[in-house]
C-alpha cells in the first residue's frame, strides 16, 4: 500500500512488519520519532512487543544482547553521539553473534555541536564488526531493515546491522513509500529462532573468558561470517525482488556506468543529487556514473573491482574524514583497486560535513574535475575538501 | 577441538560462575561473631556478589568463601560490628 511517510516512520513501520519483539531505545535528534514511534505502537497494542526504557544508549544495547540470547528479535534506534556511547557494546553483540538490527539516523559528533548529517558517526563504528547499509531514501529505508533481519538472522552470518539514513534529509522529509502487507513480509522473513538460547532451567554462562589459544578463531569465524554475508545480501536482493518488484540485488548499484568514462562512488541520500547530476551531464554528451555504494560493511571489493576494470577514473565522495588521507569510503574503495592501480585513477572529495547542502552543481564540477582527469591522464591532488565557504576546494 | 570449525558462534559455558571458584584472591576474609550478629541481614543485603549465604529466616548469614572477594562492604554496613576483617596470611 502507497502511503507518505519519513525516514523515521519507514523505520518504525518496518521494525513492526519484522514483528520485533523487544526493543530498548534512548533518545536522540534526529532518531527520537523512531522510538516514540514505536513506544506509541507498543502502546496501542499495534505491536506484540516489550519496550524496555533505559538510561542511556549503552544500556540499549546491553539490553538488547540479552533479549536477543533469549531468542527474542530485537530492535533500537539512535544517532551521533547516542552511537558513541554504545561504542563499547557494539563490539559485544558483533562477537556474541547478536543479530540486532538498529537504524542509525545519521549525525555529526560535536563539537561543533551539530545535529544535522554526516557519516562521521557510523565511520566511527566501522570495525566494531557491524554490517553497515547506507540508504537513499525511505522506500530503501523500510526494505533494507526488513532484509536485514534476514541476513543477520541466518544460521550461517549472526551478525548486527546498521541501516544508515541520514538525519533529517530522510528521517524528518516525507515521501511516497510501498508498505507490503504484514502477511507478505511473513512470507519472506521467518520468525528468529537461534540454535543456542538461554534456559532458565539450564543455567550457563555467555560471553565467557576465551584464552588466547583459541580467541583467535573465534575472531576468524566473525571475519568468516562477515564474508558469506556479501553473497547473503545478493540472496536477499533477489528474493526480495521477486516478493515485492524492488531491486536490491547488488551490493553496489550502478546508475548510467554501462558506457560511462567516469564513475563517482556515493553512498546515502546525496546518491539521489548525484544521479541527477549525472542526467544533465548526460544530456550535455558527458558520460558520467554513479556508482551507489548500498553496502559499506561487508565491503563488496569484488563488484568495486568489476567496476575499476571497465570504468578507468573513479570518485569518491565522502561525507566523512578520517584525519588521515581523506574519507572512509575513499580509503577502502582506493585499497580495494589497488590490483588495477596502474590503469586506474581514484579520487576523493570531502562534502556535506555537519548537515553542509551539497548540491547538484557541486556535484557537476565533481563530474567535470573527474572527466580532466580522464582526458589528461594526471592527478594532481588525490583528495579535496569540495565547496567551502570561499568557494574553493582545498587539499591543505 | 583442533579448528575454528569446531567452535561455537560465540562463547558460553555449560555451568554458572557458582562453579568456578573465585573467592581464591581475596586479602582479607570477613569473619562474623554470632555473638554480636542480631540476624538483621543487612550484610546479605549489601553483599555485591552475593556471598553471604542464607538459606531459612531465622539462620545466621553464613559467608560463602568460594566467592566472597574480600571487599569488606559487609563489615562496614554491619550495624552491631559483628563482621571483622582479617588477613588471610594471619589464618592458619
């Protein structure tokens, strides 16, 4: 059924269709519609669910570890530095094998105190051993948290994932988004029932002391896990399809690449500003792509690989900075071509920081700097700060 | 086990912490006078690791050496001064 809704709306719609059964949440702008959505659904019996009200975003997640060794599906939500309280539990549920799925509502860290988008956040938690999913819109939002819970609950991945939506550009904007039925959705996601649950009557200890002669597997298997979970999320895309039309079936998604001479690498809401980019460059005979990175964590480096082999100038704009060389995604998506490194050229652009706008003409001038290089064959500078408050863009 | 295959998803042990005996580092070891105790239970109450034993209204707390770590909460909270710590080198 079509119907209007935010980002935040889409998530808490989801998390029902999913028949969560126990969510802990605290709030925080941008996340706080998700939980009072959710508290209000719970509330009024829309949901068969326990609402556990803790004291902070560490406390959610220890929560949520608990239940989800109960055999319980567990759901919370949060942002920023909500996110980076939970920093230290992140890593529990990741090795405990929990398959909490948690929307992140995208957000700068202060100071400067913000409360507007960024990647900042989740980049944060990028080795904690989270499954990590950037969307591009609310459609994307309720579909990726509804598959998520299928790949993470799988008896072969047991791992949590974070569905990405960026604060207030998705979370606070309404758009037209399909709600399948909740019979539908029973069809495609089966209700949780892990091999090893808590008994009352047969008490044991979980999370137990591991000496180093055997840690190291266990970290193996995590990494393991985390591998199959790339052809898992194909599984889903796929089935996905076939259940509700929606095409989820690559790990990146590639718009207009078929031809094009250049590629830049987004992830998120500026995906949808940099296809439209695209388009009026398509239209004034500039072959430009774009090149959606879905999946940040497993990291698909094979289809990245692919891409470097046909398209030979690649982009990449982060919405993050790791202090070092450039963003996140730049780093690993030049890491992961580095087999092609002679023939391809990556470069990075930083944008959008602290809510920043970053607009279709910005990302023309990306296509443009990109398709200079393409033509000339040089690089001067590997990364650059795009649109600063002078107008310039700047590598130090 | 000899691989990673052999393993579990993630780490548990088939009994509880009351098998495992971790009372083995405490300094000092709580001794209650039952002369002086008055059975309010107030050590059993403040105990944080729940090491003082009591099994029916009406006995004597009974400290569970196995797991008592020594931290000495239930002499400080013992409102007739019945608890003494002592070291455990001094005992014989």
């Amino acid at each position: 059924m079509l119907d209007l809704m935010t980002g935040n709306a889409a998530a808490a719609k989801a998390a029902m269709l999913a028949r969560v059964e126990v969510i802990a949440a605290y709030p925080i702008t941008p996340q706080t519609s998700i939980s009072e959505k959710l508290a209000e659904m719970v509330a009024n019996g829309e949901m068969n669910a326990k609402y556990i009200k803790v004291e902070s975003e560490h406390s959610a997640m220890a929560a949520l570890i608990g239940a989800s060794y109960i055999g319980a599906r567990t759901f919370t939500a949060t942002s920023s530095q909500g996110l980076a309280l939970m920093h230290e539990m992140l890593f529990w549920a990741a090795g405990a094998r929990r398959p909490i799925v948690m929307p992140v509502v995208s957000r700068a860290l202060g100071p400067p105190w913000n409360i507007w988008t960024d990647h900042m956040d989740v980049m944060g938690e990028r080795d904690t051993g989270w499954m990590q999913l950037f969307c591009e819109n609310n459609q994307e939002t309720l579909d990726l948290i509804l598959m998520a819970y299928r790949v993470a609950e799988d008896k072969e991945i047991m791992l949590p994932a974070m569905i990405i939506e960026d604060g207030f550009i998705l979370s606070h904007t309404f758009e037209k988004v399909d709600v399948p039925a909740i019979e539908e959705i029973d069809f495609y996601l089966h209700p949780f029932n892990p091999d090893v649950k808590v008994n009352f009557r047969k008490p044991r200890r979980y999370g137990s002391l591991v000496m180093p002669d055997w840690a190291m597997e266990f970290r193996y298997n995590n990494a393991l896990a985390m591998e199959k979970a790339k052809k898992k999320w194909v599984e889903a895309g796929i089935a996905f399809k076939k259940a509700f039309g929606r095409d989820y079936s690559s790990l990146v998604e590639l718009y207009r690449c078929e031809d094009a001479d250049v590629a830049l690498i987004v992830s998120g809401s500026a995906a949808g500003t940099a296809k439209v980019a695209a388009d009026r460059m398509r239209e004034r005979g500039r072959k430009v792509g774009v090149a959606k990175l879905r999946t940040f964590r497993p990291f698909p480096t094979e289809e990245l690989l692919r891409l470097g082999e046909r398209v030979r100038t690649i982009g990449v704009f982060d919405r993050s900075y790791t202090f070092a060389q450039g963003g996140a995604i730049y780093g690993e998506v030049r890491n992961a071509l580095y087999p092609l490194a002679s023939d391809v050229k990556v470069k990075g652009y930083i944008g959008g920081l602290g809510g920043r706008d970053i607009t279709e003409a910005e990302f023309e001038k990306m296509f443009e700097d990109l398709l200079a290089i393409a033509r000339s064959g040089s690089m001067t500078k590997d990364v650059e700060w795009v649109a600063l408050k002078d107008g310039s863009w700047r590598w130090f | 086990m000899e691989t990673y295959r052999d393993l579990p998803q993630s780490t548990y042990s088939l009994q509880t912490t009351e098998s495992v005996r971790t009372g083995t580092w405490r300094t000092f070891r709580p001794i209650i006078d039952t002369k002086k105790c008055t059975r309010c239970y107030t050590c059993w109450k403040f105990c944080p690791d729940v090491s003082i034993e009591l099994r029916e209204e009406g006995d004597y707390p009974k400290v569970d050496y196995d797991h008592c770590k020594g931290c000495g909460i239930c002499a400080n909270e013992c409102p007739t001064v019945a608890i003494t710590m002592v070291r455990e080198d001094s005992i014989c």
